[in-house]
C-alpha cells in the first residue's frame, strides 16, 4: 500500500473509532474483516462496511492473482451448474413438494405468453449496448452494425437478421454495404471471457457476446422486462431504487422486511433448471440465443452449463422474472397477499411506490417471515444464498450499506 492510503486509512479509522469495539480493532491487526451482525445499527453497520472495503476497493494495488481467482470462482459456478440435478422432490415433505410444485407453475405462468413470440418482434426490440463485442473494436451500435464484421455462434441467426434487414430499403442498402467491405459473417464457437476491476483480491468476469448473439439478446431481454411490468410491475429502471426504500421500511423500530444476496446469482442459472421449469418453447429461445462455449483467457473453449453469464444481454431480466416467480410462489404458499408495485398521480407528476416484495436481479426483499422458505427454495433451485449479506434478523438491512 502507499504511504497516502495507509494515512487516510488510519484518519478513517480515528473518524469512525465510536464504532469500534476492542474485538474490532483485535481483528484489524490480525488483518481480518470486521463483522458485521443483525444487530448493529445502520450507522454502525456503515462504518464498518466501509473500513472494510478501504483497501478491498484499492484497485490501484491489485492482487497478481486477481484474474485467477475470478477465472476459478467462474469455473467453479459452471460446475455446479453443471452438477445440478433438477428440482428432486426426494426428501421433501409435503410443504416443500407444494413449494416447488407452484414454483414450476408460476414460472410456466409467466413465460407462457412469450412461448408465442415470433423474430420479428425480437429483432424489432433488437439493439446493441455500449460494450464491445467480438469481432468489432468499437462501443457504439453503428459501428458494430454497419461498420465492422458481424459475428454470431449460429447461422440461424445469421439468415433471420439477413432476411429483416431486407425489410428496409435503408437497412438492407447499409448491410449489403457493410458486407461488401466486411465479408457477410463470422461464425464462433461462443463468447469471450476477460477480466475488470472488482476489489483487489478478485477481479470481475465478463464475457463479450458475439454482435448478432448480443443483437437477439437484448431484443428478448426486451420482451422479458415488458412482461415483468405487466405481471409484478417491476420496472428495472427504477427497482434498484424502489428495494433501499423497502430495505429502510420499518415497523415499530424494527425492518418489515427481510434482504437476501446471492453469490454468483448471473452464473449459476442452470440449463438443467430452465429447461424443467420453462414452456420448452420459450427455453429454445435462450438456446438459440446464447453463447454455448466461453473462450477462456488461455485459449481454450469451456462448454457452458450455466443458461447465461453477465455481459449476455438478457442476463438480467431473466434473473429478475425467475426470483420473481420463486418469491410470488412463496407468498402463495403461505397464504400471504402479494402486494405489486404501485403508481399513483401527485399534480403532475406520476409517482411509484413499492409493494411487499422486491426483486431486482439477485437482490431480493421478502416479508421477514418468509426468509426461511425462500431461502430454501432459492437453494433447491441451485442458487448460494450469501449469508454475509442476507438478513432477517436485527436491525440492520444489508441494502442500507
């Protein structure tokens, strides 16, 4: 560490000594993390969050095997996708056969409508975000698409996009353009596996798509956030902010709600459980959609057993639907009311108010007395359940920090 971070460090520590307690500081020295339990106040619960992630944050000193550590944790995630046997109902009791048994059918519920959806709806919400992708140097849609080589894993959907091109005079002349100086398409074996900064002990893994791959993905990724409206009124552009609202809720002094994290949740999606629990023509959509090998830093191609990773554009809608789905399943079972979100006029201005439940990727916000079944199931479904950053207990809410 340099001399200037070990200094503000130490200015840190004198700001926030009110939290600390002399187990506290027998743990810095041993170099150790600070706990952080149910029964801190948020405030405390801050401080030490923060000391905690001083130096985790540092990026400018990282770890030599930060990109190994990621690369083994992404390893590690496929492989239990891949050991993943479906949703057994042996050694269940007759509550946890019900439990999974509305699991399956809210999922089946929800995807049902989409099973029905044709290309050209996919490719009429297709786009492309602001990465890279392979075979193009560029970050803009343009460039991607009108001036660079197209890449995909599949010649389905090679032909498809050809086809819609064709549809516009404008769009078919800018791609016959393109492919006269580009060549028509390249076709991969999947997506791309590298690294970013994440703390200085691991890095984050992302993986690049191929252009047409990512093309499709968010066109569907599209059509799955539509559905999320209309079922719980999620809408992923204001939910992040809508679960710190719940995650500060309190009744009589104590949180109404319960927070749950997951480890690795974008990575251990399984193909095995979607192909069980999804209409089988809505999980051939993803199939033909995904990227089914991952070309690894060394060279070499891993097959992928998760349905998705993060960087594939409908990653993130999907997760949300399917932690929807399994908390809407919960409250069924338990005979609790499931409360949507909500909107309302106030003058001009519509405004959005939050309901009983949260989902938001991999953060979830349930009743705090429905933590247990959730996290039950959240597990049989072959998920990690964080319990250094889930709570129900307490006063303290993870999502404060």
């Amino acid at each position: 560490m340099s001399v200037k971070s070990d200094a503000l460090y130490l200015n840190l520590l004198e700001d926030l000594d009110w939290a600390l307690t002399a187990e506290d500081y027998t743990l810095l020295l041993k170099g150790e993390a600070l706990v952080i339990s149910a029964d801190l106040s948020p405030a405390k619960a801050a401080a030490k969050a923060l000391i905690n992630s001083f130096y985790k944050k540092f990026i400018d000193d990282i770890s030599f095997s930060a990109d190994a550590a990621a690369l083994q944790k992404f390893v590690s995630a496929n492989n239990c996708c891949a050991d993943f046997q479906g949703l057994r109902f042996d050694n269940c009791s007759s509550w946890e056969e019900e439990l999974l048994g509305e699991f399956r059918r809210r999922v089946h519920l929800f995807f049902e409508p989409l099973s029905c959806i044709s290309f050209g709806s996919i490719l009429d919400r297709g786009r492309l975000g602001p990465g890279s992708n392979i075979g193009s140097g560029f970050s803009d849609s343009y460039s991607k698409l009108f001036s660079s080589k197209l890449t995909c894993t599949n010649t389905v959907l090679h032909q498809v996009y050809k086809a819609w091109t064709k549809e516009s005079d404008r769009y078919a002349s800018a791609e016959d353009f393109r492919a006269s100086i580009f060549g028509e398409c390249s076709f991969v074996e999947g997506n791309r596996l590298s690294f970013v900064p994440k703390t200085r002990l691991i890095s984050r893994t992302i993986c690049t798509e191929p252009t047409l791959n990512m093309f499709f993905q968010l066109g569907l990724g599209a059509l799955i956030e539509d559905r999320l409206k209309e079922v719980y009124n999620i809408d992923l552009s204001f939910q992040s902010m809508l679960n710190k609202m719940m995650a500060g809720s309190t009744s009589s002094g104590s949180p109404k709600y319960a927070t749950i994290d997951l480890e690795s949740a974008s990575d251990t999606i399984s193909l095995r459980l979607i192909d069980e629990v999804m209409p089988a023509s809505f999980a051939a959509w993803l199939h033909l959609f995904r990227s089914p090998k991952v070309r690894l830093p060394s060279g070499d191609y891993l097959t992928l057993s998760m349905v998705s990773s993060m960087g594939n554009g409908f990653t993130f809608p999907l997760q949300t639907a399917i932690f929807s789905c399994l908390v809407d399943s919960v409250y069924r079972c338990r005979n609790r009311r499931l409360v949507r979100n909500h909107s309302y006029r106030s003058g001009r201005d519509v405004k959005l108010t939050h309901g009983n439940f949260g989902v938001f990727g991999d953060d979830i916000i349930i009743l705090n007395d429905l933590f247990k079944d959730t996290c039950w199931l959240l597990t049989r479904c072959g998920f990690r359940v964080n319990s250094l950053k889930s709570f129900n207990e307490g006063v303290f809410r993870e999502s404060w920090v």
